[in-house]
C-alpha cells in the first residue's frame, strides 16, 4: 500500500498553484489504477471501481464519504450499479495538489480492503 494513505490532508485555501505536469507525472505511480484528466480547465485524478452489486458500491461510496469528511476534503462521487467513480481535485486551485493523491491512495486503500474481506 502506497505511503500516501497514510499521510493526512493539510488545509489548501487558494493561494499555492497547482501541480504542473512535472509533479504530477511523479505521483501518479503512487495511485495505482488512477488516470489524469482535465475537465473545464481543471486536472483532476478519476478512478473507477468495480463492485459485485449496488450494495457493495454503495458501501464504498459511504466509506468514501466517511474519509471525505474526517479529511474535510471531498470528491465527486458517482454510484451506480456495480461501479463507482471517483474524482479528487482541489477546487480552490483549480487543480491536483498532494491531497489530492493522498485521498486517491486513501481511497485504493479502501478497495483493496473490501475486496480482501469479500
């Protein structure tokens, strides 16, 4: 499991830029499975995941939920039957920033998890 999950997400308010392609090209080795995309100008990372049914996906968007909050850093989140995608990027940049990947190896965490506990 990537180092990052374990990281906590710091306050990002505005005022600091966006990783460039640079920095961005350096971590995403970290956040197996995620892919870069730029939606309105924006980079954000998106991942989707593959569940057996509704329930499971929806338990995994709860959990989502539950680190989004304790992190006060939150995704978008798209449920449906037997997948869920997931978008990290921090809106008062306009970007990625580190927490961005932290949230995305917290979230691989999770999957991993459900997938291990069947």
């Amino acid at each position: 499991m990537s180092a990052l999950a374990d990281e906590r997400c710091v306050p990002c308010h505005g005022g600091v830029p966006p990783m460039n392609e640079s920095e961005i090209a350096q971590m995403l080795p970290e956040v197996p499975g995620w892919e870069v995309l730029e939606i309105a100008n924006q980079k954000r990372l998106q991942r989707t995941f593959k569940f057996p049914d509704f329930v499971a996906a929806l338990e995994f968007t709860n959990r989502i939920g539950q680190i989004a909050e304790a992190e006060g850093h939150h995704p978008l989140m798209i449920t449906e039957w037997g997948k869920v995608t997931v978008a990290w990027w921090t809106h008062a940049i306009g970007g990625l920033h580190r927490n961005d990947f932290i949230m995305a190896a917290k979230t691989n965490q999770i999957y991993a998890q459900m997938l291990a506990s069947g």
